[in-house]
C-alpha cells in the first residue's frame, strides 16, 4: 500500500513537472506573438501624433485605411485625417487664438502666446509638402496679442493688434521686402485703448476708413486709421462674443448676450474719412444670445449663430431709414448643437459652421448641410478663416496645429 502510495506521489509530481513545463514553453512562444499585436494596434491609433508633419499624416492616413478595410473589428471612429474633406495640418508655432488672412491673400497671420504674430506666406502653405512653409515672426513689444486684424492705411497693408496685457492698439506696417534693418515689417503707431474689459474683437478691411475694437463689455470704439479715437460707443449689452465687419466696412454688427443684433452703418466724410457710426437695424427673432455673425462678399447679407441652435440668414437690402426691418431669408436648426464660429465663403456659395465637435459646411443658398466633420483629436478650435480663392476653410487651436479642410463645392 505504502509503495503504490510512494508511486502515486511520484507520478503526480512528474505530471506536475510537465505541465509546468508546458506552459513555460508555451509562453515563451506567446512572447513574441503579443508584442506583434500591440505594434500594429499602436499603429492603428494615429489620431494625434505629436509630430504631425503633413506627409507622416497622409501616409498614416492611408495606413489607416489600410487597416481599417482589412479588418472587420475596427469600428472606431473616423478621424479627421481620414475625412475625405481633410487636405492638411501644419505646425502653427503657437497656440492659434485668431487666424486672419491679409486682404491680398498673402499672409496668413495668426497670434498666440508667444509675444508675437506669426505671418505664414499662403503660397508656400499649400504647396509641396516637400518645402516647410516659409514664415516670419512680428515681434510684440513684451505681449500678447489677444486679437489681430488686417487693413490697410490706403497705400500700404496693414496688420493691427490688440496688446493683452498692456491694452493696446497697435498697427504694423507689413513690407513687401526687408528694411535696411532686416525687418519685413514696421511699426506705425501705438496707442492706449483705455478699455477696463478683455478685447474680445477687433476689425477692420482694406476698404474701410477706420477700425473697431469690442471688449468684452460690449464697448465699442472707433479709430482712424491714424489710431485718433472716433468714437465710443456702448451699446449698454451685458456680454459680447464677438464683433464682424462688412467686407467693404460699411456696416458691422456685433453678438451679444442679447437675443438681438445690432446693426451699425459707418458714415464717412466727404473726403473718405470716417465721420460717425449710427445704428441703423436690428435683427430679431432670436430665442437666446447670439455666438456668432459673419457677412457676405457684398455686405448686404449676414448669418447669425445663436445659443438657440438656430443659423438665420438676413438681407440689409432693405430701406432702413424708413424702418423697414432686414428681411429673414431662412432660418434653419443645427444638428450639431450650438454653432460658436460661423463665416461665409468669399465666393458666397457655404457657410462653414464650427464648435467644439462638429465643423460643417452649409449651403449659402438655403441652409442645406452640405457635409460635416467631426473634429477628433483637435484640441479646442479658437478661430477659422476661408482662403480667398474659397478653396480651403483653415482652422487652429490650442493644439498648435492648423487644419486645412476642402470646400465641399469645390473637391474635385
Ligand atoms: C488614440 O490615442 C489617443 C491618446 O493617445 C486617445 O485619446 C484616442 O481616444 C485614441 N483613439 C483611438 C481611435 O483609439
Ligand atoms: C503670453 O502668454 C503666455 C501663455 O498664456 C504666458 O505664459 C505669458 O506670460 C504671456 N506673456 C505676456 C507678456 O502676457
Ligand atoms: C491675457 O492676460 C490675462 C491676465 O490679464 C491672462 O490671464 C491671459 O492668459 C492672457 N492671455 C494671453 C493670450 O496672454
Ligand atoms: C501708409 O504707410 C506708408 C508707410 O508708413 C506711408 O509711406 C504712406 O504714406 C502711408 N499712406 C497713407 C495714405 O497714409
Ligand atoms: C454702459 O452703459 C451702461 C448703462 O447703459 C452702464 O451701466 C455702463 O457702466 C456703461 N459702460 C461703460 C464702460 O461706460
Ligand atoms: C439647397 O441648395 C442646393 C444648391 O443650390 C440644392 O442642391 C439643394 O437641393 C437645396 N436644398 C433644399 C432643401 O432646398
């Protein structure tokens, strides 16, 4: 008895040897096996490599394709690479806080938090990926721009800019060539703006006589191009979110936490001066406060984005100085949720529409939705601008990136 017991301990403990054995073995063939897994997946995730150099995105994006077709689990969510829209990113230097593009198309200038303005000459963004696209930086006097935007002071471009920290108003001369300094740009003048609240907007064109700063309090001032105040205007609004412009400078309007917006008309003198603004319309049937109004080409139609999801086109072709009020040519409802960005096409042909989430094209038309896109792996959109050919819609954000996307009515 003793002696089959011996002989059953002896047998289990082989067996125990050689299935621990066994499984030894076998991990060490498991080994290289699930390291091959984790590489591919990692290669499946491309959503926002840090190094985002335009050809990297393109090849990953067809990589990604790649292993999306062939793979019948992956039903993850598109990303923005993959959006047939999507043309390109490039390194914008900087967080992009406002994007502005110059009235000849040839800069794309944008400020952030590196006491500068950054200018990218257009052409050479949209060019090869082979070159990196050519840029200089504005230095600012030991600031922040909060917002910037281009005019011209009749003979020559002009970029100005609001100072964050030290409240300014300043106003650059953008040259063709370099100075016997080295600099392509000078600056002109620089003036106080004696407004307590944040600068939420600043705007002005190459065909305006003046230029206009909204704070946050909803205080408008007016400036002459020689950077003289004009005009204060406080439109007695409890919050403004920001303040646009007609193309030629004769009307502008402002979004404000009231569910109206106010419509003012720049008067000039009989040399071409500015003279006064005086508000002239309004538009209503707003349920909530307004996010954002851009104007047509023309200036004689504007679109409005309100908290109540609503996107309203207006016509100001209409005789206001008999009263009669805009006339409101559609009105249609997000599906997107709140629109905190929108602006019209120079061609007058879409509306791109963005927040947070979501960036969609609009039929200017009607107010059809077009396409969309839904923003993954950006991290907060501050500002959007159209190329002025109304091929690409370029949009930045905190993540230092700028995202070219195509016109929907214009991808061939
Ligand atoms: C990819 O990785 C990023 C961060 O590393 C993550 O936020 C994102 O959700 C991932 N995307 C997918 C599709 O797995
Ligand atoms: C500019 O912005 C950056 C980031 O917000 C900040 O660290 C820096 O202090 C700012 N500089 C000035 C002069 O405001
Ligand atoms: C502007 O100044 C405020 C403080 O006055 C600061 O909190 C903010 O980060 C500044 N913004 C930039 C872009 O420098
Ligand atoms: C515009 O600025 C340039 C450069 O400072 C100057 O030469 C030119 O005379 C200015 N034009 C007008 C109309 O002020
Ligand atoms: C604007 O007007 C309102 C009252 O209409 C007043 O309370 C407010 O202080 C004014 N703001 C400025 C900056 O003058
Ligand atoms: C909106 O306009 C576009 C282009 O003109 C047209 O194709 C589309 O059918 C229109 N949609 C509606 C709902 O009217």
């Amino acid at each position: 008895m003793l002696e089959i017991k011996g002989n059953e301990t002896y047998i289990g403990v082989s067996i125990f040897v050689f299935v621990v054995t066994l499984l030894l073995i076998s991990k060490l063939f498991k080994k290289p096996n699930k390291s091959n897994k984790s590489s591919s997946s990692s290669t499946k995730n491309i959503t926002n490599s840090k190094d985002s150099n335009t050809e990297e995105i393109k090849e990953e994006r067809e990589k990604k394709k790649a292993t999306t077709d062939g793979n019948a689990e992956a039903n993850s969510k598109p990303t923005i690479q993959q959006h047939k829209l999507f043309f390109k990113s490039l390194r914008a230097g900087d967080v992009v806080n406002s994007l502005k593009l110059s009235p000849d198309g040839k800069y794309l200038s944008l400020c952030g938090s590196e006491r500068s303005v950054k200018m990218f000459i257009y052409e050479t963004m949209i060019g090869s990926n082979k070159t990196p696209p050519q840029s200089f930086s504005l230095q600012l006097p030991f600031d922040n721009a909060t917002c910037i935007s281009w005019g011209s002071n009749g003979s020559q471009l002009v970029l100005y800019a609001v100072l964050n920290e030290s409240k300014k108003l300043i106003a650059f001369n953008v040259l063709d060539q370099k100075n016997s300094q080295g600099k392509s740009y000078e600056q002109l003048w620089s003036v106080p703006l004696e407004q307590k609240s944040e600068i939420k907007s600043i705007c002005s064109s190459d065909k305006s006589p003046y230029i206009l700063t909204c704070g946050e309090d909803t205080v408008v001032k007016i400036w002459s191009l020689k950077g003289q105040l004009v005009q204060t205007i406080n439109t007695s609004q409890i919050k403004a979110y920001m303040a646009s412009m007609s193309p030629d400078g004769r009307f502008f309007s402002l979004a404000t936490f009231s569910s109206e917006v106010k419509v003012f008309e720049a008067l000039k003198k009989k040399d071409g001066q500015i003279d006064q603004c005086k508000r002239v319309m309004s538009l209503s049937g707003f349920k909530m406060s307004i996010h954002s109004v851009s104007f047509n080409s023309d200036g004689l139609k504007i679109v409005t984005s309100s908290k109540d999801q609503s996107i309203k086109l207006y016509s100001l072709n209409v005789k206001y100085s008999l009263d009669v009020d805009p006339e409101l040519l559609y009105s249609v409802t997000s599906n997107f949720g709140v629109i905190d960005m929108i602006s019209v096409s120079p061609d007058d042909q879409v509306i791109a529409a963005a927040n947070q989430k979501y960036l969609c094209f609009m039929e200017f038309s009607n107010g059809s939705v077009i396409d969309s896109i839904e923003l993954i792996g950006i991290n907060k959109i501050n500002s959007m601008v159209w190329s002025k050919d109304s091929q690409y819609l370029i949009a930045g954000g905190d993540d230092k990136q700028l995202y070219f996307f195509n016109n929907p009515k214009k991808l061939k």
